[in-house]
C-alpha cells in the first residue's frame, strides 16, 4: 500500500510541482501526516526535493550541462526564441548577450541583419560566430568555463558593474515560476543578475524545457525582467501565471 501511494505522489509531482500535501491527502484519502512522511521517506530516497513552495522530482534539479550536449537540444525552440527577440533590437543600440545556446541563435540572426549594433557578451563562441559581422563586439574579460564557454570571475563582475545598455538577454537553465529563475553555481548567478541590471530592459529568454525545474543558486525572480520570451509549448495555465509576473511575448 505504502509503495503504490508514494509511486502515486512521484507521478502526482511529475505532473504538478505546486500539488499541496492536502490535495495529495484528499486524493490518495489519507491523512496530511501520513504524506507528509511520504514525502520524507522520498526525500531522503533522494526521488524528491522540497522547497518551501513546491514538490520537485530529483532529476528536476539541475546541474551545469555542457555546450555540446544542450546545442541541438530545442533547437526549433530556440531558433523562434531568437526570431522574437529580434524585434526587441534596434540599429546602432548596445545589446548584452548572455553565455547560451539560445542566445547564440540570436547572434546567428544578427550576423545576416541589414543593421548594425554593438554587442556585449560573455560567451565565447557567440563572439567567435560575429568575428565576422559587420558588429562590434564586445567579449567581458575573466576565467572561460570549460566545456561551455562563458566568460566569469572577477573581471567579469567588475566590468558588468562599470556598462549600461539597452537590452539585456539573459537566459537561465532551471525557473520556477513563482519561486524564479536558478543557475547551478551563485558565481554564475551573479553574473547574470547584473547582467540583468545593466539593461534599460532586460528579457529571459529561455525554452518550455526549463519550466518547473531549479538549481543551486537564485538569480532572480520573475518580476524582474520587463518580458520572458519563450515558445509555444508552454500550456495556458502557466502562462497566465507568468503573466502576472512578467509580459510573456
């Protein structure tokens, strides 16, 4: 009985991260304390993690992924992420592009665009698809991540606290959408937290995969960023929770 209840709560959670130990009760017509040690011995099984607003399953929780393995993940996501975000930039402006596969979609629209802006990364390999662009880049100085590519460190967050731009696009590996958005390392959500403050605006671009995942450390929450621009498989319902959050273009 025990092990049919818990393996209920496990798909219960893979279906809704914000289910409450009494709608798990009232389903399973058991009492609240008896979930609440469900929950307990699953946690301690490490099958389940639990914040103070949600029920995640282990696996939700994530770590660094290298370049290699995310670059054709999503990839049609990626490319209308990047698609969208084009009409946020506006000739001769200075953008910030974050470290990612989502944002270097977004470099590969503006190496052909029939205008020029100047571009402000961390991510190697975003500059190195501009070498040749008609754009000045701009690459932040610090310590190169292996096996991804980004740029962090000390030299990174003393330049990040010394520039304005007009647009930030900054992208994340893991949101919650009432509890924000996570990276795996604080180091790295530093960088993007002040990668966010040096906009005027400041977009999270990031694909339906991420949803109702987190990591180790908060960067922000929803709020603030001036939009999230995302795909289209993200269902109704969470939508209209981003939105009151954010603008979702």
């Amino acid at each position: 009985m025990k092990i049919k209840r818990q393996q209920y709560i496990v798909n219960r959670v893979a279906e809704d991260s914000n289910v409450t130990i009494e709608l798990l009760a009232a389903e399973l017509n058991v009492s609240e304390m008896t979930v609440r040690r469900d929950l307990k011995e699953l946690e301690s099984n490490e099958q389940i993690i639990r914040t103070s607003t949600s029920i995640l399953l282990k696996d939700s929780f994530l770590n660094e992924v290298p370049f290699v393995k995310k670059q054709l993940v999503n990839i049609e996501e990626k490319r209308l992420i990047a698609k969208k975000a084009m009409q946020f930039i506006k000739p001769d402006e200075t953008i910030l592009l974050d470290a990612g596969t989502t944002t270097l979609e977004i470099c590969k629209l503006l190496k052909n665009a029939d205008f020029t802006v100047r571009i402000v990364t961390n991510d190697i390999k975003a500059a190195a698809e501009l070498i040749d662009s008609q754009h000045e880049v701009i690459i932040l100085g610090g310590t190169v991540q292996q096996n991804v590519g980004s740029m962090y460190g000390a030299q990174t967050i003393d330049m990040l606290n010394n520039i304005k731009v007009n647009v930030s696009f900054v992208g994340t590996q893991a949101m919650m959408i009432d509890e924000g958005i996570f990276a795996p390392t604080i180091e790295k959500a530093k960088v993007k937290r002040l990668m966010m403050k040096c906009g005027q605006t400041a977009y999270l671009v990031v694909d339906s995969s991420k949803l109702s995942h987190t990591a180790f450390s908060k960067i922000c929450d929803l709020k603030d960023f001036t939009g999230i621009i995302t795909d289209d498989h993200i269902g109704p319902n969470e939508l209209d929770r981003i939105a009151e959050h954010t603008a979702v273009i």
